[in-house]
C-alpha cells in the first residue's frame, strides 16, 4: 500500500472530523432555534435530543474501549460515515421527538466512532511530524462547525429548518467522500513490551480524566445553547453568526496550541485554556451585546479544540493504555450531564445555565492545576526502528510534537 503524503493524511483526517463532528454534532446547535420556532419543539425537548445525542457519542466511546480493533477498521469508519449522513437526512422526514431522539443517539454514536478513528490514525501515522500537521486536522472539527454554520444562517432568511437538515446531510456527504481513503491505524499497533503505564502515572491520569471529564460537562452547555443564549437578546443574525465566527477561531486553534506546546508544557497550556474558556462562556451571561457575544464565540472556538487535542496528548505522554477511547468516554459522560443539570435552568433563560457551564470548566482548570503537581515531563520514549526491535531515549516531552503518543493505544 503507498502510504499518502502528510498532507494527504490531514486533509482526509480533517474531512472525516468535519463530517462526523463539526456537521453531524454540532450543526444542531445552529438549527436549534429553528426548530423551536418552525418544528414546535420545546425547550426541554430540545434538550433531551442534546442529551440523546451525546448518549450515542458515550455508546461509541465505549465500543472503542471494550472493542479496540473497531478503531482500527476503515469499514468501522466509511461505516459510520455513511450512517451519519443518513440520520442528517432522516430529521427533516418526521415530527416525532422519539424518532428524532433515536436518530440523534445514532448520529452521536457514529460520530464517537468516527472521532476515535481519525483520532488514532493521526496520533500513530503522524507522530513523527512537525505537530502542526495533527493540529491542522482536528481543525477540521471548525471548519465543519464554520461550514454547517454558514449553510444555516444563508438558508434561514430563504427556507426553512427541514432545508437546513438537508443541507447538512449534503454536506457531511461531500465531506465523507473526502475521508472515504483515510488510513485507520495499523492493526498491528500494539503497546510495546514494558511500555504499559505504570503505576505511578495513574495519579496523573486520573486527573487528567476528571479535568477532561468536567470540561466535557461545561463545554457542551455552551456548544449546544450558545446560539440561542446569544439570540435572546440579540438581533437573529447574530446568534447563527456567532457560531460560524466560533468554526473560524477552531480551525487555526489546534495547530496553534500545538506549536505553543513546543514552548511550554502541556499541562500549563491545558490550564490556560481552560480559564480562557471559562470567561467565553460567562461572557454572554454577564455582558450584554453583539461585541460581547463575538467575543465569546472567539474565545470558545479557540479553545474547546485545543483542550482536547492538549488532553489527549497529554493522556498518550503518560502511555496510558486505550487512553484516546477512554478520555473520549470520560468526555462523553460529562456531556451527558451537561444538560442533564442545566435543564431545570432553562425556564429562566440561558443565562443561569452559561454561567454554571462557566463554573464547571473552573472547576476542571482545578483539576488541570493538580495535574501539573509533580507532573513527569521526560519520560521514557519508545521508538520502533524495526520488527522486534526498539529504541529508547529520555527527553522531554514538551519539546517534541504535541500530539504524538509516545505508544500506541
């Protein structure tokens, strides 16, 4: 098999997390008032199919946890691809809120699936380049959210929220043709003998999980009501708007996060992001106005990315066992409480609700902070050079690529 150029390797990277996560999940968010104010939807319901959602994202977590070779299967990932364009298209054909929910439980757990996929495939395939490359991928979740976002604010003023489905499912269907060849990592990617995590890195693990866990649960709240947080008060355009203007400032944000971690660790960088995020979501809640709420989208869309692409580095660092799949699944459970907790909020509007999301990511920069207590940043790094052989070095971590594990999960 000829193996594609690096940029090969991002570009189809970059179109499958467009499709499965910046269109399949996140294009609900800008439909969301729509259908609130076309489809009859209530607020709660429109809750619950958020929580449906990510219950099928915790469900694909989890496949990829108790079923490791699902994650290395391009029939797994073309799969899901397929599957998620499909419930796109299926919305706009029922009014029943039970069949939304079940579309969206689908919709999340292929998106889950196709997240680890890509996930894995960049952090094995490019873990030898330069770490922008890998940063420039996950961008691809922005410039979905940017692309679904646009599409839906154009088509507002002109059709209505069953085109906006449609639409969608066009585009995560010219996104999936872009992913079709992208190559899964290699089966036979293993943990290197004596590479298990020992131990005495599982109090960093753990801190890790419960940083990422909580930030899970405030970002969600912010990713799912942003928009209509922000239309209360303002003119119509400006909530759509703001989600597109949140795609923009994701795109450039893992490779830039990424080439700040070859000046200072990781650990610093997750903490700062986490605190910078913390003041995007309270934003809108506290301050009134366009420039407040473009802000707020700025600094979200800057940072939800870089979190968990800085997360998930970290997670591979520490050689921590399946470590992609289970920081996903911790994730994924706090996006499932997210608006869980937040809904009995949301008869008072969403301010109250943004700014519990805000404390919650404080709560996970907390926990960022014990992480960087002791935190091992050289660490012993194995390095295949051939069958049956390896070789070993010390060196810090910070300075070699940001998103490449130091073994594979």
């Amino acid at each position: 098999m000829t193996t594609p150029s690096p940029w090969t390797h991002v570009t189809q990277a970059a179109a499958a997390l467009a499709a499965g996560m910046g269109v399949g999940r996140f294009v609900y968010t800008p439909i969301l008032p729509l259908m609130h104010t076309q489809a009859g939807l209530s607020v709660g319901a429109g809750a619950n199919l958020a929580t449906a959602n990510y219950v099928g994202y915790l469900v694909g977590a989890l496949a990829g946890i108790l079923a490791p070779a699902l994650v290395r299967s391009r029939a797994v990932l073309r799969g899901s691809l397929l599957v998620l364009a499909g419930t796109l298209a299926a919305m706009p054909t029922t009014h029943s809120t039970a069949v939304w929910a079940v579309l969206r439980l689908t919709a999340g757990t292929a998106s889950a699936l196709i997240f680890v996929v890509a996930a894995g495939s960049l952090l094995h395939h490019l873990r030898e380049h330069p770490p922008h490359l890998s940063g420039w991928a996950f961008g691809g979740v922005g410039a979905g959210i940017a692309l679904s976002g646009l599409l839906v604010l154009v088509l507002r003023s002109v059709s209505d929220w069953r085109t906006a489905w449609w639409a969608s499912a066009a585009l995560a269907t010219v996104l999936t043709a872009a992913a079709w060849n992208l190559r899964p990592e290699d089966p036979a990617s293993t943990l290197m003998p004596g590479s298990t995590a020992k131990a005495r890195t599982h109090r960093w693990f753990s801190a890790l999980f419960i940083a990422y866990t909580l930030e899970g649960v405030g970002y969600i709240v912010a990713g799912t009501f942003l928009v209509a947080a922000i239309g209360q008060g303002s003119p119509g355009w400006v909530g759509s708007g703001a989600w597109v203007l949140v795609g923009l400032a994701a795109v450039p944000s893992a490779a830039l996060w990424a080439r700040l971690g070859r000046r200072r660790p990781r650990t610093d960088l997750l903490l700062a992001a986490l605190l910078v995020q913390a003041v995007g979501i309270a934003l809108p809640a506290l301050v009134g106005g366009v420039a407040t709420a473009l802000v707020s989208a700025v600094l979200f869309g800057a940072t939800f990315l870089g979190i968990s692409t800085l997360a998930l580095a970290t997670g591979a660092q520490l050689r921590f066992p399946r470590s992609v799949a289970l920081l996903t699944a911790g994730y994924s459970v706090g996006q499932i409480i997210g608006p869980l907790v937040v809904a009995p909020l949301l008869r008072h509007g969403y301010q109250q609700a943004l700014l519990l999301a805000a404390l919650v990511v404080l709560a996970a920069a907390v926990a960022a902070g014990v992480l960087r207590i002791g935190f091992p940043h050289h660490m012993v790094v194995v390095r295949p050079t051939a069958p049956g052989r390896r070789r070993e070095s010390t060196e810090d971590a910070g300075a070699r690529d940001p998103l490449a594990p130091h073994s594979a999960d």
